[in-house]
C-alpha cells in the first residue's frame, strides 16, 4: 500500500513559476512504477500567474482545489473556480492566473509522467 501525505513533501518553484509538491510519481516514489501519470499538488500565490508553457507529448489535467483563476489554452481563456477539472492538451500553450484572493490550489495530473524535457516555456 501506497499513501502519501502532502505535509511530507517539499514545494519549490518549479520552471513556470508555480509553487509545486510532486505528490506520486513512478520514478520518484517508491511503490509507483508503472503508474502511467504524475500527480503533483500546485500553488498560484494571489496576484500571480504560471509562465506560458507547453507539454509537448503529455495530457494535463488540472483539478482545482481552492480559490478561483483565468485558464489560457491555446489563445482561448476560461474562469476555473475549485471543483472544476481543466484538460489540457498535449501541445498546448498554456498557463493559469490566480484571479482571486488568497492561493490558488489544484491538482496537477500529467500522463504519461511528467518529464522535465518535455516541458518547453514558450
């Protein structure tokens, strides 16, 4: 059995400029090899917003947890809001605002796992 707790994990700015917690990936973490994804556990602190990026060979999703945001996919931008799950294409440029007060908070679900050389700022 598997079980990790986000009060043991470490956040760090990670190359978009998010504040993020690899919560469960298979190369990473013991007892997740052959899972095919990455979950990881992102912060948009207020007033800020990720980099403009692109996955190039993975699907993301983003789950928000807590506060309220802009999403940008390609040229397109939609209000995200906790309870809600954005897809986001292999390819895609994109990158999230924190339009609200206090953290935004999602869950990041990359698949295949997410590799450092397939993420591109753009």
């Amino acid at each position: 059995m598997l079980i990790r707790d986000i009060a043991d994990g470490t956040h760090e700015r990670v190359i978009d400029r998010t504040i993020l917690c690899e919560l469960l990936h298979p190369d990473k973490h013991k007892g997740a090899a052959g899972l095919g994804c990455s979950i990881a556990h992102a912060i948009v602190p207020e007033r800020e917003k990720s980099l403009p990026h692109v996955l190039e060979m993975s699907t993301e999703l983003y789950y928000i947890l807590n506060g309220c945001g802009q999403m940008h996919i390609d040229g397109e931008q939609a209000p995200v809001h906790a309870g809600q799950i954005v897809l986001i294409p292999p390819g895609s440029r994109q990158f999230i605002e924190n339009t609200g007060t206090g953290d935004l908070v999602f869950l990041c679900i990359v698949a295949p796992k997410w590799q450092a050389h397939d993420e591109k700022l753009v």
